[in-house]
C-alpha cells in the first residue's frame, strides 16, 4: 500500500510517500519531497506539486492532445486592481493567442478536405 503524508513547514509542505511493497517485491520505500512555497517563486512549486500530487493519487488530469484537460494557472484575483501596464500586456497577450488560433489551428482545420464514402 502507497501512503502519501502531507505536513506543513514553515515556507512549505514536505509530501512524504511510503510504499510498503516496492517493485512487487515487499521492500518498503519511503521518498521525501520538500516544496518551498516562497513569495518570489510566483506559484510555480504549488502547480507543481498540484500536478505531482494529482499523479500519485491517479487523478486523470487530462493531456495536451484531449479537448478536456484540467489546466492550473495563474490569473489575477477578483479584487486586484491592474495597472494600465499590466492591462495593455494581457491584451496583447490575448491578441497573440487569438492570432495563434486563428493561423495556426483554424486554417488547418479549413483546408482539411472532407472525405466521403
């Protein structure tokens, strides 16, 4: 049996995994892993560890080629007040991906013939 063990640290969590038949052969093995959840990290171990964690418990998450897949990312809140900078780069931001979409996903889809029976 896998037992995953959540504690909290001071600037973290350590996940420790206990595995008391490794490799189908009855050893035990036992893995820890510190994730630092600092300020300046700007939320990259959380998603991580998120992903990670969603992995060892074998929750199906999805996968780039699915049309449902599970995307952890990082937004702005609901309060948060954006600076007229931080406005105009998310609009480009949102242009590119419209552009992205539009050149290089829908045209291809267009220029697919239809094959008939």
């Amino acid at each position: 049996m896998v037992r995953i063990t959540l504690e909290v640290a001071d600037n973290g969590i350590i996940k420790t995994i206990n595995d008391d038949n490794s490799n189908g052969a009855g050893e035990s093995l036992e893995k820890k892993r510190v994730y630092e959840f600092d300020k300046d990290i700007f939320h990259e171990n959380k998603i991580k560890f998120f992903y990670e964690l969603a992995e060892e418990l074998n929750i199906e998450t999805g996968n780039s080629f699915e049309d449902n897949n599970l995307v952890m990312d990082i937004d702005w809140g609901n309060s948060y007040i954006p600076t007229p900078e931080e406005i105009e780069l998310k609009i480009k931001l949102l242009k590119a991906e419209i552009d992205f979409l539009k050149q290089k996903m829908l045209k291809p889809i267009a220029n697919q013939e239809v094959v008939t029976k």
